[in-house]
C-alpha cells in the first residue's frame, strides 16, 4: 500500500541559498574616535608593546565586513579585525534590530557571527572594536537584506489575456513561444518583487501541451506548470520568481497556438510583510452536505461567502491558500473567489465543463470580515467544496525562498511503479531542516485508469521509523488536492505542510493505479 522515497534527496536550505546575496565593507569605511582616558590611571590591558604604541593611539586600527545569507532569516558576517597593537579587543555587533552581540578578538582575527531576524526585510549593521589599551574605537556599517520574501495580497486582477490583448499583443501564443509578463512596477506592484502568486489558465488549446511559468531572462526548465489536451481551458495557480528584468514568461509546450491567461492575486518582497503558516488541509465548505455553506448547489451567477477568519485562520490572516473543488456542475462555467466587501472581478480561479470534477489551488486575500465569496459564472448550480492548506498573517514566519525549479518525482521512470490504488507515497522534504514548515510543489496525475483524487498531507513517520519497520499507517486524508477522471492529466499546484517529520505523503484516492510527477518550486523557511 505504500511506497517511498528512502533518501532525503538534496538538502533544501542549500538549494534555496545557491543565489545567497553577499554584502561588503573595506575598512576605508570604518569611523574613527578617540575615547576619553582615564585620568591619574594606567591604560587597562597595558602591554609592552601596546605601551609603545599607545602614543600613536593604534592607527592601524579597523574593520573589514562581509556578510552572506545563511536561510530566509539568518545571516552571517564576518568581521576582519586590523590593528598593530597586541592588546585584547572588544567587538560588538549591533544588529539593526535593538539586539547586540559582543566577542573579545585580536588583532589580525576575524570574528564571525550569525544572527536570525525576527522580520525579513533591510538592516544596518554597525560592527564595533574597541581598543581600550588606546582609548581608541572604530565602526563600521553594511546595509544588508534578508533572502526569504514576504506575502502581501493583490485584489485579483488580470495582467495577461492573449485573446483581447491584455498585458501583450493580441494574438495567440505561437508554438513553442513564450509570452512575457510584466511584473515589477504594473499597477500597485512594486519593483523590488521577487517573486508572484498568478492563475495562470490555458484555452483555445487544438492539441495537446503544457505551459512552463518561469522567470524573465531565464533558461526556461523543463518542468511544466499547466498540462492540457485538445479543446481543455485549464487553470492553475503558480508561484514563481520574477527575472532580474522585471518580468515572468509563459511557454507555450504545444505544436500548435494556444492563447494565455494570467490574474494575479499576490506578491513577494523582502519587506516584512505576511509570512506563510501551513496547516493540515482541513475541509471548510462542502455544499454537497451543508458543511460550512447552505446545503445544496450554487446557484447559477450566485455567490457564496465563506467564513475563514477566527474559525480555521487567524483573524489577521491577509489571505488563505485553499484547495476548490467544482462538482456536479450543470453545465460549463467557472469559479471566481475573491476578498468579502468587494465587488467580483473579471478574473476565474477553476474552469469546468458540464458534469466534470476539477480542482485548483487558490490564494485569495481575505475581508475585513474574516470572509473570502466564491462566485459560480455558470448559468445553472454546481456543487463546490473548500479545503484550508494554509494561511499569510503578519504574525507568520514562513518567509518565502524560492529555487531553481527541480522535479521530484516521475513514477514513469522512478523504477517502483506507478502510484498503488488506495495507497500512498511518503517523501522527505525537509528532514534535513526542522525551520522548513512547507514546500509549494507542482503535482501531476497521468496514466490514470480510474476515477479519482490525489490528496497530499504530512506523514507522523520519521525516516528511522521507516528504516527500522517502526511506521504507523497514516491516517487517510479526506481533503483533496486534484481530481481526475480515467485517462486524462491533471496538474495542480500545492503549498504542502511538512509536519513535525519533514516527510509528505502523496495519496492515490482511486480504484486503480495512477503515475505522479512532482516538481519543486520554493519552500517556506522561519529561520
């Protein structure tokens, strides 16, 4: 019933620091003073050979800064002490944020310290040696910033529609061409963005294909973020970094023209701002049986409201990451979620065709109420169901750090075999670094041969209890990340928990067996 992947793989923090900022500071910088002397007594810590030197006050004395980022939070600096006297010295380290740290040093050493800020964003440091044997003292500063990214929600709105030529020439996207999105500075977007949340949907598709979202200016990779067959309108929500230039480009995979759609709901900076929490997906609305909703569809052009805040969220939340879900629809139309106390927007969060079942990951900013409405554009009812994956609050510390776009898994050529029916496979994710809480992935179900839906949840099993036949059964998750019917490829987006283990499971909630394909794009860190 289960299989596994038995090695951690690469260690995340690594891969999400491979592009770690670094700062420097000569000593050319440093600031001199002269402390005041002790009258009628000796210099304290008084050497021969500071004794000699003491005249000339050390005029050696300096500073030499580099700094690194270690994690979302952390950073490292060294401090390169210069001095010609042999006297012990004094370094302090005032980190920008009214907490300090100090050290004793040499003269020659370089001392280096590490520190973890509670809040992402820019900082002064102010790097202190005193030579008290000389009543001298020097300071250095370097401005540095954080490498992890906080959320702030974007009222949904679109920035790309090829076919009325929103954000690009009108025109369909030709094949195996890309279609470039400006990011930075479009609306209320700032320019220090690093990274965007977008819904990205595909339509007007002749043949089959794939959209790859990567950063403007970049090699593309050869992950895939929408996956679509002949006559499909698929949507799927996508985190992705934005390029040096500003922009995000969207690949069309296909042989033959498709257009492109592109809302965005939220951003990226390394300002403090919303940090991510992940939480065990738990169901919120079901209009099926009347969970958290009027039992009974949705009815054609009408909304719902969904009460998020101080019932599965935070009542700061700024915005939730759900999982919707479209079933029984009476005929084809789409689904709109938006912030409470707004009107809807020309924006679509899932797509769907008369009788089908279809989910999608959704990041939507949250009312002042606590309140998110999800709007049926269909002309007649469709049942919908809410899964809660997560949260942004300012009270949250996952800081976003996005990586080179890696793929995980590929049950078509992994050697194990596709996916058991009603079984799972556990991956490590994080078990190499307890401050990773979550990881956004992309996951694709092929080679389907039944009906059904794959949900993803952490695993209570450690990789020793595995190792050593020690493993629990995991409880069976009943919320769902993606929904299929028999011999089509469905694509989703997931902003999974890590747990207490750093293992995820992905479950097979079908009759018969299905191939996975899981592509990593970022992991949220709090250290």
């Amino acid at each position: 019933m289960a299989k596994g992947v038995s090695t951690p793989g690469e260690d995340l923090a690594k891969l999400g620091t491979s592009g770690a900022k670094t700062f420097h500071s000569p000593k050319e910088r440093s600031v001199r003073k002269t402390l005041p002397a002790a009258k009628g007594k000796t210099a304290p810590n008084a050497t021969a050979q500071g004794a000699e030197t003491a005249a000339a006050g050390n005029p050696e004395l300096g500073l030499v800064l580099d700094a690194s980022s270690e994690s979302a939070h952390g950073i490292d600096v060294r401090a390169q002490v210069v001095s010609v006297a042999g006297a012990t010295l004094k370094v302090t380290y005032d980190w920008g944020d009214g907490s300090t740290d100090g050290t004793d040093a040499y003269p020659g050493q370089e001392v280096s310290l590490k520190h973890t800020y509670a809040e992402v964003g820019e900082y002064n440091v102010k790097v202190t040696v005193t030579d008290a044997a000389n009543q001298a003292e020097v300071v250095n500063e370097l401005p540095l910033s954080t490498l992890g990214s906080d959320f702030t929600p974007y009222a949904p709105t679109r920035l790309l529609d090829t076919r009325d030529g929103t954000g690009a020439p009108r025109g369909m996207v030709q094949a195996y061409s890309s279609a470039k999105v400006k990011i930075a500075g479009n609306g209320k977007i700032p320019a220090g963005v690093t990274a965007v949340a977008l819904n990205v949907t595909a339509t007007n598709t002749s043949n089959p294909g794939h959209v790859t979202v990567f950063p403007g200016g970049t090699t593309r990779p050869t992950t895939s973020n929408v996956n679509f067959v002949a006559a499909q309108t698929v949507p799927n929500m996508v985190i992705v970094p934005v390029g040096k230039d500003g922009t995000v480009e969207l690949y069309n995979g296909s042989w033959t023209p498709i257009d492109l759609i592109a809302d965005i709901t939220g951003y990226f900076t390394r300002t403090a701002a919303s940090g991510y929490t992940p939480i065990n997906p738990v169901r919120a609305v079901d209009t099926r049986s009347g969970q958290g909703a009027p039992q009974g569809q949705v009815g054609g052009r009408k909304t719902i409201g969904v009460q998020l805040g101080g019932w599965y969220v935070p009542n700061n939340a700024t915005a939730v990451a759900l999982n919707v879900t479209v079933t029984n629809p009476r005929e084809d139309g789409h689904l709109t979620a938006y912030p409470s106390g707004q009107q809807a927007p020309n924006t679509s969060n899932v797509n769907f065709k008369a009788k089908q079942t279809v989910a999608n990951s959704v990041i939507v900013p949250v009312g002042a109420d606590g309140k998110v409405n999800i709007f049926n554009g269909a002309w007649a009812g469709t049942d919908v169901i809410v899964d809660v994956v997560g949260y942004y609050s300012p009270d949250s510390s996952g800081a976003f750090m996005a990586m080179a776009p890696k793929r995980r898994l590929d049950t078509r050529s992994w050697g194990e075999g596709p996916m058991y029916d009603g079984g799972y496979i556990w991956m490590p994710m994080s078990t190499q670094d307890k401050g990773i809480t979550g990881v956004v992935l992309n996951t694709t179900v092929t080679n389907t041969k039944a009906d059904g839906f794959l949900s993803v949840a952490p695993d209570p099993n450690s990789l020793d209890d595995y190792a050593n036949g020690t493993k629990v059964f995991p409880p069976r998750p009943t919320a769902s990340t993606l929904n299929w019917t028999a011999g089509t490829t469905v694509p989703n987006l997931v902003q999974a928990s890590t747990g207490n283990t750093g293992i995820v499971d992905f479950w097979n909630q079908s009759w018969d067996t299905a191939d996975l394909i899981i592509d990593m794009f970022g992991y949220y860190d709090t250290k």
